[in-house]
C-alpha cells in the first residue's frame, strides 16, 4: 500500500488503558501501530456480524417457551394413522420441471 492510499485516525487512552495496550501488544509481538491496526479491524468485523440476541433469531425460541392454553385442539395424528385413511390408488405420477432449472 502507498503512503497516498492509507488514512490515519487517532484516539485517546487513559495511562491505564495505554499501558494495558501496551503490554498486550509487547506480549504479542506487536508495535503500538500494528495491534491497534488488529484491534481497529476486528471490531469492525465483530461490529458486522449478526447479533444472536437479535429478535430475528429468538422468535421461534419465544414461541417454544409460550405454552398453549389447555383448551387448544389440534388434529394431529400419527404416521400410522395417516397411512390408514390413504384411499389413494398406488399408480406412479411425474413431477413437473422445476422451471428454476430452465435458462
């Protein structure tokens, strides 16, 4: 990378949190430039993950947790049952093509 193709930012430290970053680089074989370069990128990387306290990814797990009121009715059989109420005839049938596949 060219010096014309790289920006500088900046930023502040308390002597506490300096010195913390200080060691972690030193400990991790690191300038000051390059761990701050490391940290700056994967925060932003973990910045732009999906977040999995999300409500987009909870709902089902709400809807599990919700129980449903002991008045509710459903018809739900099992396999068995279904297969005998089959008055179907056993002939073979061809599914249509999948129009996805046609360019």
């Amino acid at each position: 990378m060219s010096s014309n193709d790289t920006k500088h930012v900046q930023t502040e430290l308390n002597e506490d949190e300096y010195e913390r970053f200080r060691e972690f680089a030193s400990e991790h074989g690191l300038s000051l430039k390059e761990a701050g370069h490391k940290a700056l990128i994967e925060w932003i990387e973990r910045q732009q993950q999906a977040d999995p306290n999300d409500p987009a990814f909870t709902v089902l797990d709400d809807l599990e947790d919700e129980s449903l009121p002991e008045t509710a009715e459903t018809d739900a059989r099992d396999e068995d049952d279904l297969v005998d109420e089959w008055n179907g005839s056993d002939q073979s049938f061809t599914l249509a093509e999948d129009p996805s596949a046609q360019s």
